[in-house]
C-alpha cells in the first residue's frame, strides 16, 4: 500500500524536470516584494504543499536535526570509556574488539573527564555543562553504526540513506510524506548546509516532485547571520504586478499539465511557483531577530562569542517550527573532523554549540514545542579509539552516538552500549537505516508504506531494509 498516489514512473526528462524545478523557489523570488504581498495574496487561498494525513497517530509533528559536520567523537562526549585511559599509549590487537587486523594503532585515552547528570544518570563529557542540565531530556543511542569511512559517503547514507545513487534526502521524504502545515513556507529548511560531501544532494528531492527539495538558506562556510535568500525582495514592481505575472505563468503551466495528462514534475514546478510568491510575506520577517526579547537571544547566545552563528540558527529553528515547518536541519562548519589534536578541537567546537543547544531544548520546552518537535543531535560517524597524529582521531561508521529530545523519545534514556573501547556495539546495535525508519514511525508515518514509484520500481527511504526502534520511543 503506497502511502499516496503519486505512482505515474517518470522519465529521464521528467526527472530532471523534477530536480530543476526545486530552484523554481528561488527563481520566482524574483517576484517578491517586501510590503504588502499578504494582500496580494489573498485571492490564492489553497496551501501550494497541503498538510497530509499520517498513517497513524504521530509523537512528532516536526523535526529538528542538529547536524555536528566532520564526525564528533563519541568516546570523548557520551560514551566514556575508562579503558582507554588505562591502556593509552599501549597498542590495540584486533583481536580484543573483533576485527580481522593484527594491530589497529595506539590507544589513545580521552582528555575530558566524565559525569553523570540529571536523574537519570547520563554520562556526558565536561564540554557539555549546558547540555548536562538538559539531561533528563535526552535518549543518548551510543550503538548507532553505519557503512562508509569517508565523509561523502557516510554524509549521503545519513542525510539519504544510499551513498552509490542519487536519492531524496530525508526531509524530502518528510515534506512528500506529511506535507506542510503551513501556506507560506516550505515543508523543509536546511540552515547553512555544506557545500561538501555530496552538497546538495543532501537536501535534495532527486526523483520526487520539486516542491519537495529543501530550501537551502546560506551554506556552512557563511555566518548565518549574512546569509539570504536571493532576490527574495523586487523593488520595481508592486505586488500586485507581481501577482498578475504569476497567475500568467501558472496558467501556461496548467495548460502544460493538462495537454500532458498529468505530471508529477509539472505538478512541484507549479507549487513551488506559488510556494515561492507566497515566501515573500513571511521569510523577511522570520529572518530578522528582532522581535525576540533580550532575555532569549541571551538564553541561545546570540551576540555572544562564539555562541552567535550556531545560536542564530538555533533561534531560526525554533521560529520555522513555530510556523508550520516539517523538517528542519542546522549544520556546523566541517570543523568536527579531528586528525589530530582532538582535546583543542574538541574544546572549540563544543563551546561554539553547547549553549545554544541547550537554550533550543529548554525555549521549545516552555512554548510548548518540544513535546511534538523530535530533535536530533549527531555527525555521520565517531572517531577510533586509536590515535592518529599523535593526538588526533580518525573516521569510525562501526560505532558511535547520536541523541533525541521530545517528540516521543524515551527522555533520560542510555540505549546500547560499546565496547570496552567504543569500537563495536555490543548491545542493542541501531543502523542508520533503523534511525531513520524510526524518525518516520515517531511522525506517524511507516516506512515501508512510504514509497514512490520511480522507473517501475517502488523506492523508499530505508530502501530493502531498516527497523523501527520501540526502545527509544515512549
């Protein structure tokens, strides 16, 4: 059972149709104006993305991915491991975490000290002392795995689940899945995303209709706060000249779809037409901080160094989820990818996401969003518990950590454990897959129900396999 009837195969030309129209968003931008679009709006009253119904009652009605680019190391922030203190500098045998090498390297023991914090005993390093209070919020999963030890790959399998093929990102399938609960804004926004490691493949639609695609607002390398949208703002024509042309070129589009007998491709290019006229009247605003209290820029740090680039994005997710936005993603900069010396790393990088981290969870908390907003924190992979360099870390899919807060996550819950050296899982081991068709489940959507049918095959996002994780979710 297909979970719409989106089921007509696409040609190769459809699909690139489809792929190319997403920038019909930006495109059409070009119409806006400022002042007075809310007016000139008036006489288009239907949702260009209509909210759809779940396949059964959903904990979450959005979510916000809180993505850590380069790899965090999980046996330096969650996952504590005495061992490799005990043993640093001493070289680790294959044989002692089950892999067929002989020698993996010198151990390389974690410079943070580790506490529990909250009731529930949660484990966290010291460059979390903001995050610590939040503790009986989270679900820390510390046995998530996944396939590819180089960042292309490992990024698409996260943000697409297939790294060999072009695929909608999650949010793609989010916004296709349960559509927007908003009439001006996208279903999915990602926040200074990375240009890098697959780039927009990361947040694209590939084979679903345009409309679909994420908005990409500024990319990782360019503070947020300079950051827009172009040509967001026409100077020239007043909105109402505006609203004529657009109603002329969607009439040429509707002409098109009919003489075609109908087009999924045809049918995104013209809500993301109308989507993109209609951004006009809500994204300057949403943009523009200043309508927050000095008491919450001060709470997520904006203003502040060297909280303000990830705290403003902080604040802007909470402003999207405010809205009606489906699926939200905010991203670092590639600076969590540590070769060598992780302790300064490390420090740096937490310091720059701990704060505004911690005042996302505790302002959603008492607006009464974290209860159906499901935040997801984590990189693509861990780090080795060996050295690199000396002081540093290499890349590591076989074992690392991610967390959940709200919407339906077990909160002040440790799942899974490693081993002695953060190497493997050795309980409850959760695949990439799994995280994502539980991702779906906590919306209310089933995974495998949520397909589309693309060149005589139905596709979805956790392709062949992928279980949902009931010990995760309350």
């Amino acid at each position: 059972m297909r979970c719409h009837h989106f089921t007509q195969a696409l040609s190769r030309r459809a699909m690139l149709q489809a792929s190319a129209g997403g920038f019909g968003q930006l495109a059409l931008a070009m119409l806006a104006a400022r002042s007075g679009a809310a007016d000139a709006l008036a006489g288009s009253s239907s949702s260009p993305l209509p909210a759809r119904s779940p396949h059964f009652v959903p904990r979450a009605k959005r979510v916000i991915f809180l993505f850590m680019w380069g790899g965090p190391s999980h046996v330096d922030l969650f996952d504590p491991k005495p061992r490799l203190n005990q043993d640093t500098g001493k070289p680790l045998s294959g044989k002692d975490v089950g892999s067929d090498r002989d020698q993996l390297g010198q151990v390389l023991g974690s410079p943070f000290k580790f506490a529990q914090h909250g009731q529930s005993g949660i484990w966290m390093s010291e460059l979390f002392p903001h995050l610590a209070r939040e503790a009986d919020r989270l679900c820390v999963i510390r046995s998530m795995h996944t396939e590819g030890s180089a960042h292309g790959e490992a990024l698409l399998r996260l943000h697409t689940g297939e790294a060999n093929l072009v695929r909608p990102s999650v949010g793609a399938w989010v916004s296709y899945g349960l559509g927007s609960e908003s009439d001006d804004l996208p279903a999915f926004i990602t926040l200074s995303p990375p240009r890098g490691h697959g780039g927009a493949q990361n947040y694209g639609n590939a084979f679903l209709p345009a409309i679909h695609q994420g908005l990409a607002i500024g990319s990782a390398e360019i503070p947020i706060a300079n950051a827009t949208i172009p040509n967001l703002v026409n100077s020239r024509l007043d909105p109402g000249v505006q609203r004529s042309q657009i109603d002329l070129a969607q009439s040429l589009n509707r002409k098109h779809l009919r003489e075609a007998g109908g087009d999924p491709a045809i049918e995104g290019l013209i809500s993301s037409y109308e989507l993109a006229f209609r951004m006009q009247s809500s994204m300057p605003r949403i943009l523009s901080l200043n309508d927050e209290s000095q008491a919450t820029l001060d709470l997520y740090g904006v203003g502040s160094k060297p909280t303000d680039n990830f705290a403003r994005q902080c604040l802007l997710a909470r402003k999207f989820a405010e809205r009606g936005v489906r699926y939200i993603q905010l991203s670092t900069d590639y600076t969590w990818d540590h070769h060598q010396k992780v302790e300064k790393g490390h420090i740096e990088e937490a310091a720059k996401v701990d704060r505004p981290i911690a005042g996302l969870l505790r302002d959603l908390d008492q607006r009464g969003l974290l209860e159906d907003t499901l935040v997801l924190w984590g990189g693509e992979f861990g780090r080795t518990p060996i050295a690199e360099n000396n002081d540093g870390r290499g890349h590591h899919p076989q074992a690392f950590t991610m967390w959940l807060a709200g919407g339906g996550a077990r909160a002040g819950l440790t799942y899974g454990s490693t081993d002695d050296f953060g190497y493997n899982p050795v309980e409850n081991p959760v695949h990439m897959r799994d995280l994502h068709a539980t991702l779906l489940h906590a919306l209310g959507m089933d995974h495998r129900r949520l397909t589309y049918r693309h060149a005589g095959r139905d596709f979805r996002l956790t392709d062949v396999s992928g279980n949902v994780v009931p010990g995760i979710l309350a």
